[in-house]
C-alpha cells in the first residue's frame, strides 16, 4: 500500500506539472512516464544513471524538465537525442509526442541497454537506440532536429553530430544557466537563431533552449 501511495503522490506532482505546462497528455502517457520512471529509479541502483535518487526530484528535475522542453519539437518528425544517458528527454519526447520518431544514441552499453529495456517495456515502436560515438554514426535519413541535455560543450556538440543534420534543420540544446561562453564559442557556419527560458515547475534552477542552424551560405 505504501508503494501505491507513494505513486499516487507522484502522479499528483507530475499530473500538477503537465496541467502548469499547458501540455495534452492522456492518462495512458502520463502512466507511461511513471513506468518509465520506475525503470529509471529501479536500473539506477546497479547502474548509476542518474545522480538524482529521490523518485519525487525525479519527477521534477527529469520528468517536467524535459517535458518543459516539448513544446519546442511541435515541428520536429525525426529527432536524435545525443548522449541520451537515462534517455532525456529523448524517452520523454517519445511518451509525449507518439507521432515522433525519437533515436538516442549513447557510447555507454549499459545506458542503451536500459533504454532498449524501456523501449521494449512500454512498447515505444518509435524509438530506436544507437550504442555508438555520434561522429562515426551514419543513417540513411538525416535528422531534423538533433537534442542533446547536459551532453557536451555546443561547439563539440555540433561538431559531432552535425553531419547527421537534414537540410534547414536545427539543434536545440537543453542548457541551465545561459551559456554565454559556449555560443561565442561556436564554430564558423553555425549560429544561434534564438534562445528560449523555460520555467519548469517546482524547479527554481535557470533553464534555457538553444536553437542552433547553419548560417547561410553568400
């Protein structure tokens, strides 16, 4: 009974976040994000995902984290989340928008073995999962958005994955504090073409989108 309580407490939180984001999710999507959150705090104790333990931060600062960020692939078709680690919010954008083909690709085995757990679990048929360096990753349909949340430096982040990008598509970096220092640092043919605060509910920590495109040629 004591595990029962404690989901429904959890639903309530991530039930009070979605409503506070403005999204449409189902019941059945917001119990799938619970179940993927299971996965994740259960995979978590051998594996070491994530740093955050407490189901209840989980929810705040991985779940309405990455689901603040959802509203920015309305356009998206196919998007590859970089270094997916426990799969944000790559799983996340798979949960919320089911019309999305999502690819994670990670270098760590034990990563993409949670996450084609995950994939198999909650019957995910528009996910796919790469264990691979991104910069040796080669696919027959380029991305139109590739994501990446606490991966890498931009510069690095563009520079890796960046042959994987479909013409006039974008990056959208998930970043915390403003990264002043990493855009002045961009690569020549690369340039921010805005930036977006989000403001997660519960947290109180800065949060900002990066949309990153290819400047174009004279």
């Amino acid at each position: 009974m004591t595990g029962l309580l404690h989901r429904d407490d959890l639903t309530r939180t991530l039930a009070d976040g979605i409503r506070a984001l403005a999204l449409q999710l189902d019941d059945a999507q917001t119990g799938r994000l619970l179940d993927y959150l299971a996965l994740l705090a259960k995979w978590n104790a051998v594996y070491n995902l994530t740093a955050v333990r407490d189901p209840a931060q989980m929810v705040t600062q991985h779940l309405l984290d990455s689901l603040a960020a959802v509203p920015a692939f309305a356009h998206a078709q196919n998007v590859l989340d970089v270094g997916a680690g426990g799969g944000l919010p790559g799983i996340v954008l798979a949960i919320a928008r089911p019309e999305l083909r999502v690819s994670m690709i990670d270098t760590v085995h034990k990563k993409t073995a949670f996450l084609t757990q995950v994939k198999g679990e909650l019957g995910l048929q528009n996910v796919s999962v790469y264990t691979a360096r991104v910069e040796q990753l080669q696919v027959t349909q380029d991305f139109d958005v590739i994501t990446s949340r606490a991966f890498a430096e931009l510069k690095d982040f563009v520079t890796w994955s960046g042959h994987l990008l479909a013409p006039g598509g974008r990056f959208i970096a998930l970043k915390g504090v403003f990264p002043h220092e990493e855009i002045a640092r961009l690569p020549a043919g690369w340039k921010v073409a805005s930036t977006e605060p989000l403001v997660v509910p519960g947290m109180e920590a800065e949060r900002h989108l990066i949309f990153i495109e290819k400047e174009a040629t004279p």
